[in-house]
C-alpha cells in the first residue's frame, strides 16, 4: 500500500519537474517569448487555484462558490504585507505565506455553515461570501478601495510558481492518502453512512476547508506580485465562473485534472482575450456543454499516475506470462 501510495506521487509530481525543468531551459536560453512565459505561469498559478477548489468541490463533494473570496483575501494579504512589511524579494516565501493563512483563517470560517447548509443554500451562503469581500475591498480606503493596490512588487517569476505548484501537489496528494482524505471521500458518497461508522464529519470538513482555503490564497498571492497590482473587480462573477469550469473541465476529484483544466482554460482565455465580457458568455456555455456531455471532465476522479502504474501493471504481467512460457516450453 505504502509502496503505491508512493507510486502515486511520483506519477503527479515527475511530470510537472519535468515540464518545469523545460520551461526553466527555455527562458534561461532565451528560446520562449515573455508573453508566452507569462502565460505558463499563470497556467501554474491556476493550476494551484483549482487544486483548492478540488479540495472541496472535489473531494469533499460539496458546490461552494467560496473561492473567489478566498483568493481575494489571500492576494490583499500578500500585497499588503510586501508594501509595509516584507519588503525585500527574499521575503517572498513569508510573504506567500502570510497570503495563504489569511485565507486559510477565513477558510475555518467558512466551513462552518458548512455543517448544517447542504446544496444550494451551502452555496448561495459561498457565493455571499464571495461577493461581501468583494464589496469590502471596494469600500475600504486602506487598500485603495475600487482602484485596487497598485505598485507591488514583482515578486513572482516562473520557479516561484511551478516550485509552488509542486508543493500544492505533494500537500494534496498526502492529504487524499490520509485518514482525513478517506474521510473526505466517505462524506462525498453517503454522509449520514459516514456518521454512522464514526467518521468525525465536521473536523473533516473544517481541514477541506482550510487547505483550500490555504492553496488558493498562495495562488492569489503569486498573482498579485505577478502582475504588480490587484482590484477588487479581478475577484467577481468572473472568477467565480472561471474556476467552475476550470475544475469541472479537468475532472472533479484529480490533481491531473485540475492541471489540465486549468491549462486548456488559460489557453482559451488568452485566445479569446478580446471579447471582454463575452468570455462570460462562452465560459457558461462551455461549462453547461461540460456539465451535458462531460459530467466528470476529462479526467473524472483518474490521474496520469494511475495510466502510468497500469502501463507498468500490463508490460510485468506480459514479462511473466512470457517467462512462464519459455520453461512451459523447455
């Protein structure tokens, strides 16, 4: 068990130092332009934000609509703290960190209504949340108000985000392994079973929360220092929208999944970048075609490491079946 639980996080994590290798040759040797470079970290970035997302979503199986929120919190944390507090770049990792146990503080919050509302009155309370944040930042002076916070550094680049998308993997991946991720999972098929068979329901659901919670406010926080400035505006409707179909592109429930959810829809929106608020028009449409033909995503609850392992699985039982007939045969 231990030996595929490994197994498992090899297969997530092998490919993306791989990739990460590839882009980080390319940009050393000059051979990618910055657009494209640009666009790669904000395909890692995302892929971090979906992970969150998945966490609860996912795995846990509940629609919450809290992510905008908790990218938002995580993202003015980090802009904060690098304007006033840490302010050489490298102070960057404090700074990250800051971001995401704001969220994560916000996310223990959060779970709560979490443990009585199921379904859509569980996520009209994630989307208030939401959009109270988001009319908080709008409001409050401190942070610029409407006008956002402009003028943070730039902190981020392209090992920042694919080292921190390792970490969101290999954090995920242990959590699933866990006794809290099989909970997670016992909650999402049958609840009331679970309850019955001990399951501590609402810690389960509180640890979902602020990982996520966690792993999206990182996210915000590599955005804001990736851009520079960030306004209340960037985390609406639109956000909202994006990480929906990001996460039910992928597959609900897959690391591999949330990676590649979040790539096709970077791609997508850096084609689509002209139509403005249009975007809204064609991420609703993708996401209700996903939703009729497409009900768990590409990749439903699978991960690459799992094609992996039964490619492996397949060339060893043909090995011994080839071995058992060569001394058939003598």
């Amino acid at each position: 068990m231990i030996t595929k639980r490994k197994n498992h996080l090899l297969g997530d994590v092998i490919p993306v130092i791989i990739i990460a290798a590839i882009l980080i040759v390319l940009k050393e040797f000059k051979l990618i332009s910055t657009s494209r470079l640009l666009i790669l970290q904000y395909i890692g970035l995302y892929s971090i934000f979906v992970l969150g997302i998945n966490m609860v979503n996912g795995y846990l199986g509940i629609f919450s609509l809290a992510h905008a929120g908790f990218m938002a919190s995580g993202a003015y944390a980090a802009a904060i703290s690098s304007k006033y507090f840490f302010k050489e770049s490298w102070m960057f990792p404090l700074i990250l960190l800051f971001g995401g146990l704001i969220a994560m503080l916000i996310g223990l919050i959060m779970s709560i209504p979490s443990f009585k509302a199921k379904g859509d009155y569980l996520a009209i309370i994630t989307l208030g949340f939401s959009l109270i944040v988001q009319s908080f930042l709008q409001n409050w002076r401190f942070v610029g108000a409407s006008k956002g916070i402009n003028n943070v550094a730039k902190f981020t680049n392209i090992y920042w985000v694919y080292g921190c998308l390792l970490f969101a993997i290999i954090i995920v991946r242990k959590f699933i392994n866990s006794k809290y991720g099989r909970s997670l999972k016992a909650i999402r098929e049958d609840q009331v079973a679970s309850e019955l068979v001990s399951v501590d329901v609402k810690r389960a659901k509180t640890i979902a929360f602020a990982v996520s919670a966690f792993l999206i406010g990182i996210s915000g926080a590599l955005l804001v220092h990736l851009l520079g400035y960030t306004s209340p505006s960037a985390y609406g409707y639109t956000n909202i929208v994006d990480g929906l179909v990001m996460v039910y592109l992928g597959g609900m429930g897959s690391i591999t999944g949330s990676i590649v959810g979040a790539t096709l829809w970077q791609i997508l929106i850096q084609t689509l970048k002209n139509l403005g608020t249009w975007r809204w028009v064609v991420g609703g449409g993708l996401l209700c075609v996903i939703m009729i033909f497409l009900t768990n995503g590409i990749f439903g609850n699978k991960e690459l490491s799992d094609a992996i392992h039964a490619i492996r699985k397949y060339f060893s039982r043909s090995k011994t079946n080839k071995t058992i007939s060569e001394e058939t045969t003598k």
